[in-house]
C-alpha cells in the first residue's frame, strides 16, 4: 500500500498570499499568523509574496492569477467578511467561498481558504490570535501540507 501525506516543511516552497484589506484591523492578524506558520516550519521570508486587494470579492481572481503564474508552490487567501445590517455580506461571503473553491480546483498548485465569515466584531478578533486560534496560521499550515502532497502526487 502506498500512502502520501504531504509533510510540514516549508522549506525551499515559495508562497504567494491574497489578502484583502477591508476589515485590515483583522486581515492584519491573519497575515501575522500566516507568516509565523510558514516562517515557524522553514519558509525564508524572500520566498513569500503577498497581494493586498481590496476586499475579499477581489481575492478569488488574485488567487487565480498567483495560483496560474508558476511563481508559487501554494497560495493562501485571506480575508474578513463580517456580517452587516444588510444582507450585503452573505452575498460576498458565498461567492468568495465559491469563487475560493473554484480556484482551488483548478489550479496547478494547492490554494487554501483563510477567509473568515463571523457574525460579529467578537468573533472576528476570536479567529484572528485570540481564543480560537488564528485562521491566518491554519490556513498557511495547510498550504505547507498540500503543496508536499502536490509534490509527492507529481
Ligand atoms: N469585503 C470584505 O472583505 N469584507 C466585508 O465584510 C465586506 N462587506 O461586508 O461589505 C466587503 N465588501 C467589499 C467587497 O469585498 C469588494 O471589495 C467591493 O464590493 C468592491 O468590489
């Protein structure tokens, strides 16, 4: 039987991260805690490239266009949609969520999902380095892991 699991080194693997900086007091902490992941488990800081976009409707085509360049062996997105009085932010958040996926399917090269979607400013702080943990890291921790995987499934 052969198995694969990608391991947790991030050595010598170039990232590329889309965050978008509506809600920036938040999508802040999640690239501090992305970095740390990736930095934590060997990545050199000249191999992780980050584009900021506007908002988290913006992050699925710059996701898409990291992912594609063959500059990176895995792309982290990032991002806050925080709900609103409106209805507004459903709408965003189911299509980054979809539009994330649809990149990920695609693409070449593993793309995780650090978007968070809380009800309230509370648990948004929550996700990003407080008590439940930080998204930002998590997500970097499974780039790490897939794009091994990516490579040992070559
Ligand atoms: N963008 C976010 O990243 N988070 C939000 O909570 C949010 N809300 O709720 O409006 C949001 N809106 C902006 C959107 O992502 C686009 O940047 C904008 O519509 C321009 O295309």
């Amino acid at each position: 039987m052969k198995v694969y699991e990608g391991k947790l080194n991030a050595a010598g693997l170039r990232f590329g991260i889309v965050i978008s900086r509506f809600n920036e007091f938040i999508t802040r902490k999640l690239l501090e805690g992305a970095i740390d992941a990736l930095k934590r488990n060997g990545a050199s800081e000249e191999e992780i490239a980050v584009a900021w976009v506007p908002g988290a409707w913006e992050i699925p085509p710059a996701a898409a266009r990291m992912a594609g360049s063959g500059g990176y062996d895995a792309v982290i997105c990032l991002g806050a949609v925080i709900k609103g009085a409106t209805a507004h932010w459903q709408y965003i958040s189911a299509q980054v969520t979809r539009g994330i996926a649809g990149v990920a399917a695609q693409a070449p090269v593993p793309v995780s999902y650090g978007v968070i979607t809380p009800d309230t400013l509370e648990q948004a702080i929550e996700r990003a380095g407080t008590k439940a943990g930080n998204k930002g890291f998590d997500a970097a921790m499974a780039a790490i892991e897939m794009a091994n995987l990516f490579k040992e499934l070559a």
